[in-house]
C-alpha cells in the first residue's frame, strides 16, 4: 500500500507501487482535470505538483512518492481563484482546453519559486505543448498571475475594460 496525500487529503492506494501516478488519480481517485497526453512525460498534459514542483505524473510511480504531497488541478483552489486561474481566465487562454490544467500547474509551481518571472523565464519553465498555439497568450497571462498574487493587478478591471459597450438608443 502507498500512501501520500493528495490535495490536502491523505490517501492509501491498494495499487501497484509501480502504477504511474497519472493512473491512480485519475482511475482510482476520479481526478480527471490531470490529463493522459502521450505517455512519455513530453506534452506536459499530466502535470501535478508534488510538494512544491511541477511533475509529469506518467513518469512518477504511486511507490516513489510515499508521504509526499500531491496537489492537483482540482486541489489548487476552491474556487478557481487561483491567480494562475484568473489570469488563465481573463485572457481567453484555453481553446480547447486539454493542456490548460498541466500548463496551470506549472505556471503556479513557477510563481511559487519566482514572484516576478520575465517572459523569457516563463517561456523556459513552461515547456508543455499546446496544439491550439496559445503561447503568446499564455505568456501574457502568466504575467498577469504573477501580478495578481503579488497584488499589483485586479483581473476585473481588464475584463470591464474590454467588454464592448452597451447599445444605447
């Protein structure tokens, strides 16, 4: 048995401790928002944070994580309020979506260890694969959120900004 705890809760898997971490989330947690891409830990789909840094889930074994903390798409804020969240929101990053929740967890393992990234800084921290080509937006937004966790930026004031005015007659 293999034991840890995924977002803020402990849990005790009866699985193989050679099962990917990916697989236990996602079959026996029901913790979907963790998405299978290729496999190989290239796409970055499945990324998780295990205790502060961002993972590729389907390279981690369920048994080389005992007692770590594991926190997923899912656990990363009630509310989605998270300011990676917000930001993600605000700037219509997501197409179709699939990438968008591993892209998520890496920019907010990135703005834990780096409050005021460069774009460029961004562009190496998050390496995984888009085939919408969100880049130039998802840049932009990681930007925002690092702005808005350190206070500088309130996410409504744009979305007001850029709303198109009421007719009036």
């Amino acid at each position: 048995m293999t034991r840890f705890t995924v977002n803020n809760q402990p849990v005790e898997y009866k699985l193989d401790a050679r099962t990917p971490l990916l697989w236990a989330l996602r079959d026996a947690s029901n913790l979907t928002g963790t998405k299978y891409g290729c496999g190989s830990g290239d796409c970055g789909a499945c990324t998780v944070d295990i205790d502060g840094a961002a993972v590729r889930s389907c390279q981690v074994t369920i048994g080389s994580i005992e007692g770590t903390f594991v926190t997923t798409i899912e656990g990363l804020s009630d509310n989605r309020d998270h300011p990676v969240q917000r930001a993600f929101l605000d700037a219509n990053v997501g197409q179709c979506g699939y990438c968008i929740p591993g892209m998520v967890m890496t920019a907010a393992a990135l703005l834990r260890k780096n409050r005021n990234p460069s774009d460029e800084d961004i562009k190496a921290a998050i390496t995984n694969l888009c085939r919408c080509g969100i880049y130039p937006r998802l840049v932009e937004a990681v930007g925002r959120a690092a702005r808005l966790a350190r206070g500088e930026d309130d996410a409504g004031d744009e979305a007001e900004s850029t709303a198109p005015a009421a007719a009036t007659e």
